[in-house]
C-alpha cells in the first residue's frame, strides 16, 4: 500500500517504491523515521482527511502529552542495529565486519495555526542504498568489547600472529591444563633444584662433621703430625748406629701410662699406619682397668691411646692412637735368622729419658725366661723363649724395639737381669748390667695379629698338668690338675699322643729341657698346630712322642 501525502496529490511513483524497498529491504531504523514523519504530518492537527486504509489508534491522545500516547517529541533516531556474525569453521579467515551507515529521517514540517490552508508538503529526496562501510577494527588492547576482537578458536590470519606475549604463542598445555614448560625454563628449574639437593648435602655434611669432631674431641685423639722416616746423616753409612737411629726414631714412643693405684713409663712402636703400637703389657697393666695412656711421638707432638688388647703370657700388648698423621712403621725382621754376635740396636726411654739409643751385640738365643708371678697363682707369668743382648736396657726401655743392622725389628725388648733384684722384668729399679731379653720377634707379630683381630691371643698347649715343684731333669707330669680332675686332658692332645701321669719329657726337637718353665717357653715358641717331636722318659726308659699342639685362650 502506498501512504498519500496530506493535500491530496499523489507523490511520484518513483520515490515511494524506493522508500518502501529502502525500508523493507535493509530494516534500518532511517526508515522507522521516515515512517514517522509522515505519520506525524497526518497527526491531528493536520488539515485534510486521514489516508485511506491507515490503523485507528487503539486509545485516545493522551491528554497529558506522555511520549509515546502524545505527539511524538524530539527523540533521537536509534543506533543501527548489529547483527552477530556466523562463527565460521576453525581455520576460516573472517571477512571484516559491514556496518550500515544510519540514513536521516525527514524533518517534520511546521504546524501552522488553526485554519491555516498547509501548502503540499515538499517530501525529501530519495535517499539511496547506504554504501557498506568496514567497520574501523578496534586497535589492539583499547576498549573495543572482547568478543570483537578476540576468538580463542580461531586460528589467527596468514602472517599474523596471535595476541599476547611470545613466549607462551605457541606452548602446547598437558592434561592438567599446566603449560608445558620451554626448555630453558627446565634447565633454570634443574639447576635450582641442583643447588637446593646441593646446600641441603652441605649442612648435613656440615652436621656430621661437626658431630664427629665432637665425637674425636671427647675421645682425646690428637692432631699431631709425625715425621716420615729419617734418613741417614750425611757422611754416616746405613748400617751404622747413626744411621739405624736416624731412620728408626720417628716410629718409636714414649708411653706414659696411669692408673688407680701406680704410673709407670715405657716404650713402643708404631705397627701400620692405622695407630697401633706394639709394646709390653707390663707397660699398660696400670691402665687395664681405666687408666689413661699418653703417646708422645719423637717430634714431641702427643695423642692419647686406648688398649686394643692384651696378653699377661706373652707379656704383650696393642694400644691405638687416633688422629695421627704420617705415621711409619717399622720393618719387621726374622729373629729365627739372627745368629749370637749380631750387631743390635736398642732404643727406648730409660728413666724416662726419651729417645734413648744403645748398641751392642746378640749375646745369645732361646733363653727361657719368665716374668710376673705377683698375683700368686701363676697366671701373670710371662714365658718367654727369648734374645739374650748386651745393649744396655733399662727401666723405661720395656717394649722398645731391638734392631739389626737395616734397622729392622728383630725382639721388643721385656726384661732385664738386675745385680740387686735376680731375673724378672724391670720392676726393680737397678741399672742395667749387661743382661738383657727380647721377645723374639717372629713371636711377637703373631700374638700381635690376633690381638689387634679379636682382642685376645691363643697358646700353643699340651693339655697336661706340669709338677713345677719337681727337682729331677726334665719336665715331669704331675698326677692331678690344679682342679682336682686328670693331669693329662681327656681328649685332649697329650691323651691322643699317648701322654700319661708320671712320664718325664726331656726334650723338645732333640733340645734339652731341663725344667717345667723351660718346656713351656719351647711350646710358646710355636703356633697352634704345630706338630712336635717329644722324648718320654717313664721308668727309666724313654720312647719319642708326636704330639699336635692344641690352643688355648687362656692368657
């Protein structure tokens, strides 16, 4: 239907049907206006009668002039409508947005006063198709809405890159929806983590030593520093005395040792590079309950020690220091190649005169001695098949090493013959007469071994009961033991051998033995096992024995 104009003529064909499709094509609120022009210019006030085939009102004019039941008022024409875009398929560029350009609406003539003829109104010119305009695309981080400008699906155009910074444009996500992390930022997290592991091992580190220094502290270890093994003056040959001393010095002690009850000084030698130190158990006896033992070394630098183990039979011991840097051991020689008239080497501190050399010459081999008996009963006496010397040896000089030529340790010196005190070990305080013993040294390594590896050493024994009150030549077995049971033990290696009560042996290996101390010192002079060669002597008629020696823990 086309609208008349209000003074009758009918408006061209032209303009009307471009204003209709204008209006009905796009839907633009320019043509709401016009519409509503046009209706106001029929409006009441109008002269002339209302178009043909326009709607009556639904209710009359609103007396009080109220937008929108009065006459219209100066309203602003509505924004353009914007319709959404379809959302394309992922991958698909979007063609930039077209906005129409808003058309004016006619401009509503004047209302002229009451019975006032109107001139035909003058309608406007037809307003053509508004020319589709892009749309200006929102700069980048302004105020535009986020939906114009950002689609987290679409895949950004060719040549462009996404928004955002660049580190994280192309970071795949895991499963947790973490982003998975560059690999420079792997290395920085190993390397932190590198660091922590490594300050977390340093403070226990630092615990652990801390607790340990406490620990040697307590303990009394000390911190010296021996010097390495001497070496030969100038001008002085290596088999002098000068020259055994020079290199022998460094390892060798000096002990001071209290107890409950006695103090005592004596001597040692360094064994291996761990601190053990052999020398006399005499020496450490005060000490055996809880006593203290000081350690000065030839530089003058001291450490305490602690018993290792001991045997009262032998008349040896094993102290240790700890905390000691540079020890050397001493050579261990062969005693059983050491023939009477050997030049010797002792050196001790007599008197506690530390550091004390003395030479002189074997004076002769196997020489049974014993040592101890204070107890009574016979079980701290000392049994030794020793070497016989002529080097001055004296109180202080006990569990000093006795040297050879090539400064090797050939007996630990044990015991002298004093010309006030009879044989025995230093206890009487005489000076030296020229008769000194050493343990022999094959014997002393052995004890020393298994005194270092369990504490305690083993004795070769017979299993029989000696009459040590007999007067006769020769070693007699007695008829009952200390206990009251069999002198010869059932089962043992004298009953396997053939040994009976009464029987006399008179010699051990083809040599003499004269008394029961001197076959006990011959049996000591073996290990465990050893088979030996007897000469029984019963009833005036003697028979050769083999006998296996069995061992003992007994000190």
């Amino acid at each position: 239907m086309v609208a008349e104009p209000v003074g009758g003529e009918a408006a061209p064909a032209g303009v009307a049907a471009a204003a209709g499709a204008a209006a009905e094509g796009h839907g633009c609120p320019g043509a709401a206006s016009a519409e509503a022009a046009v209706s106001g210019a029929a409006g009441e006030d109008a002269v002339g009668p209302a178009p043909a085939g326009r709607p009556k009102p639904l209710h009359d004019p609103d007396p009080y002039g109220t937008p929108p039941y009065g006459e219209p008022g100066p309203w602003a024409p509505a924004p353009p409508v914007q319709h959404p875009a379809a959302t394309p398929a992922q991958g698909t560029p979007l063609p930039p947005a077209v906005l129409a350009a808003p058309v004016p609406g006619p401009v509503a003539a004047a209302t002229p006063a009451q019975g006032t003829p109107l001139p035909p109104p003058v309608l406007a010119a037809p307003v053509p198709a508004p020319t589709p305009v892009a749309a200006p695309a929102a700069p980048q981080g302004g105020s535009g809405e986020p939906w114009q400008r950002y689609d987290p699906w679409a895949a950004p155009p060719a040549g462009q890159q996404p928004p955002g910074p660049a580190p994280f444009q192309q970071i795949p996500l895991q499963q947790t929806g973490a982003r998975v992390l560059t690999d420079a930022e792997r290395k920085r997290r190993a390397t932190r983590r590198l660091l922590g592991w490594a300050l977390v091992i340093a403070l226990v580190s630092g615990g652990l030593g801390g607790l340990l220094g406490a620990y040697v502290e307590r303990e009394g270890a000390g911190d010296a520093t021996v010097p390495q093994a001497g070496k030969v003056p100038a001008g002085r040959a290596p088999n002098s005395v000068a020259g055994i001393a020079a290199r022998a010095l460094p390892s060798v002690v000096t002990l001071h040792v209290k107890g409950d009850d006695e103090a005592g000084t004596g001597t040692g030698f360094v064994l291996d590079t761990h601190g053990h130190i052999l020398t006399n158990n005499h020496v450490v006896q005060p000490a055996a309950s809880g006593g203290e033992i000081s350690v000065t070394f030839s530089s003058g630098d001291t450490a305490r020690a602690k018993v290792v183990g001991r045997d009262s039979g032998y008349d040896l011991a094993v102290v240790q220091v700890s905390g000691v840097r540079g020890l050397t051991p001493l050579p261990l020689g062969d005693s059983d190649d050491v023939k009477v008239g050997d030049p010797v080497v002792a050196i001790g501190a007599p008197f506690d005169l530390a550091n004390t050399v003395t030479s002189g010459i074997i004076s002769a081999k196997e020489r049974p001695i014993t040592a101890g008996g204070e107890k009574g009963d016979g079980s701290d006496v000392s049994y030794v098949d020793a070497l016989q010397t002529d080097a001055p040896i004296n109180p202080g000089n006990s569990g000093g090493p006795l040297l050879d030529s090539r400064a090797r340790v050939i007996g630990i010196n044990s015991a002298i013959r004093s010309a006030d005190s009879g044989s025995g070990s230093e206890a009487g305080q005489a000076g030296s007469i020229g008769l000194g013993f050493a343990i022999p040294v094959n014997q002393a390594k052995r004890v020393a071994e298994e005194l270092i590896d369990k504490g305690h050493a083993t004795h070769p024994v017979i299993g029989v009961t000696l009459d040590m009150g007999y007067t006769g030549d020769g070693a007699r077995i007695d008829t009952r033991s200390a206990s009251g049971g069999p002198a010869v033990l059932t089962g043992g290696p004298g009953e396997r051998a053939g040994l009976k009560s009464g029987d006399v042996i008179t010699a051990v290996d083809g040599e003499r033995v004269h008394t029961g101390e001197e076959l006990i010192v011959k049996i000591r002079a073996h290990r465990p096992g050893d088979r030996l060669r007897l000469t029984v002597r019963h009833g005036g008629a003697e028979r050769a024995v083999s006998l296996v020696l069995g061992a003992s823990e007994q000190n």
